[in-house]
C-alpha cells in the first residue's frame, strides 16, 4: 500500500481506473457517500478535488454549514491492456485536499439599513491560493490589487449614503466563479462588478478596459481574457463541467436580454466616468463569455482596471491615489446609474 499526500505527486501508469468515494461524517444527523469510476492514463492528486466536485456538488451542497469535513477516499486500480495480460493488482490510498463549496453564509452589507436602496456587490478577483497576474514590476499580485481596489470603492460608495455595498471576499480566500455571481443573485443585488487587473506579452499594453457578457466574443483579446479567467477553477482543482448549464439557456431569455442591456449600458457609463480619472484602453468596452458575469438577472461588468504587466499602472494601481481615482471613477458611474435608473421608473 501506497500513501501520497503531496498535492505535487502524479503516478503515470496505462489504463487507471479512479474510483472515487466520497464520505461524509455523522454529524447533524446526516449521513451519505457516493461513488464514480473515472480513467486516466495518468493520475495527479492536484485534479482530485476537482474530479470530486464534479462528482458530489449536490450531496456537498445540502451539508449544514457546521458539519464535519468532508474527506475523499480513491482507490486506484491497473486495468487490463491489450497487449498483455492482466497486470499484478495493486492498490493505492490517494489522499487530497477537498476544495469545499459550503459558504459560511452571505457576506456582510455596508451602509445604510434601509433595504431599499439599491445593493452593489463588488468581486474582488482571484484570492487565495489563486494570486491571478503576477507583475514582473516588483511581483505584485492580481488577488492583492483588485482586493485594495475594491475595498476603496467600497469607502467611496459608503460616503454618499445611498447604495448598500458587499464584497464577494473581504479577505485573502479563493471562491469559485459560480460562487462569485452566486452571491449576488442571493442578495438580489442590483448590480455586481468584477474587478481584475489584466496582464500581456507587450509590456506597452496598459489602461483600463470593461467587458461585458455575449457568447461572442468581439475580439482575439476578449476572447484569451475570457478563457483565461474561465479556466481559473480548474486551474485551482475545480471543475464543475456543465454546472452552469442553466444559465447558459437562460441566455436567450427575454430577462437575459434585459440584463445584458442594462449591463452594457452602465459599462459605458463607467468608461465615462473613468476617462478623466485614469488611463482608459482604445476600444475599451469589449465583451465575451465570462463565466463570472453570467448571472441572468443581475447586471454585471468586469472591469480591468490595468495591467500589471505595465509598469505605469503597476505604480498607479499599486498607489493609494491611484486606487482613489479609481474608486472615485466607479462610485461616480454607480451612482449616475441608480439616478438615471429611479428617474425612468
């Protein structure tokens, strides 16, 4: 028996057969495990936790958020080849990290108490062990600017006293795309922004860009962005495959539209905003299918605020007078959209 606890270890044997187990303990007066048989020519134990997540989402999701940890047992067993007979069995113990998806509830809201005033959302992102574009201007991370960044914007709205404001994360911790938008279709937010800090091969590249949702994309770049983004989770051992399979057939839906729309509207009134503040980019309202901005009844943007491959908006983000004039930018489109929005009701 073999036991391999590096998250770094991969085993390369013909024709594996990953069983997968989970099990999750007594607790709560609930109990279950499932199991899936997956093959490989190879095994990493990094991809693990995201061949679990594919397997027991469901089961995850109707934990109590103070059950007991979930574990993942797998048992790895050489299948027959073609070219010779069945090999000596072997069995191997695979233990790995579980990437889990039970939240510990909402984020909080800042601001006034009044539940009617609109709700901003603000995605801080990256995070955790997912630190996004690393600058080679001093290694600054994408997780640590956008965090900052948001934070800002958040003071900044807080002073007019007439939105309510969340953060998807307020603290270095990784959150999976689904989750992201998630939290602001539970909160009924009235809008959501995402914000990142981009990276390129051209170290000239620099200055703000906004994205918007469409299933095509507008260009070579709003498409790399996309993937690159949309890759994350699994990149960071989940993949949750077709989980949001469902909102990709609410595209079509007349509500979508709307959403779309109203996204697509306030992402120019942003770049408005924006280009007295801080460098803006030439074609700066692009748009493609970011998995982060699908929410079908909650308009959302992302908002590349730079690049960190720049070194002038590596110093103009990294300072707390550029973060301002961001923040300043974002909090002015904010709230010209909320007034132009109660005007037309």
């Amino acid at each position: 028996m073999c036991q391999l606890s590096s998250p770094h270890t991969c085993i390369s044997l013909p024709f594996w057969r990953i069983s997968c187990r989970a099990v999750i303990a007594q607790r709560n007066f609930w109990t279950g495990c499932l199991s899936k048989t997956h093959k490989t020519d190879m095994l990493s134990v990094a991809i693990l936790p995201a061949f679990y997540m594919a397997l027991s989402l469901p089961v995850v999701n109707t934990v109590r958020n103070d059950a007991a940890p979930v574990a993942l047992q797998s048992t790895l067993v050489p299948q027959k080849q073609a070219f010779r007979a069945e090999p000596p069995k072997r069995r191997y113990e695979v233990s790995a990290p579980i990437v889990s998806r039970v939240g510990k509830g909402l984020p909080a809201i800042s601001g006034p108490k009044d539940k009617s005033l609109p709700l901003v959302v603000l995605d801080a992102g990256h995070g955790g062990h997912d630190p996004g574009a690393i600058s080679p201007h001093g290694g600054k991370r994408e997780k640590d600017v956008t965090l900052a960044i948001a934070r800002a914007i958040r003071t900044e709205l807080l002073k007019s006293g007439r939105v309510r404001v969340a953060l998807t994360r307020d603290s270095d911790k990784f959150l999976v795309l689904q989750d992201r938008y998630g939290i602001a279709r539970k909160m009924n937010a009235d809008l959501f922004i995402s914000i990142h800090a981009d990276s390129a091969e051209n170290p000239e590249a620099g200055g703000g860009t906004v994205y918007t949702l469409s299933e095509v994309a507008s260009d070579r770049e709003a498409q790399r962005l996309a993937s690159r983004e949309n890759k994350s989770d699994i990149i960071n051992g989940v993949n949750l495959g077709g989980a949001d399979a469902d909102v990709s057939s609410i595209l079509i839906d007349l509500t979508q539209r709307e959403t779309m729309n109203v996204s697509a509207e306030f992402a120019k009134l942003l770049l408005r905003e924006s280009r007295p503040n801080m460098r803006i980019r030439t074609n700066s309202h692009r748009f493609a299918s970011f998995i982060v901005l699908k929410a079908p009844d909650t308009p959302s943007v992302l908002f590349e605020t730079g690049y960190l491959s720049n070194e002038d908006d590596v110093e103009f983000l990294g300072s707390e007078s550029g973060r301002q004039k961001v923040a300043r930018s974002v909090a002015s489109a904010i709230q010209v959209h909320f007034a132009r929005r109660l005007a037309s009701q």
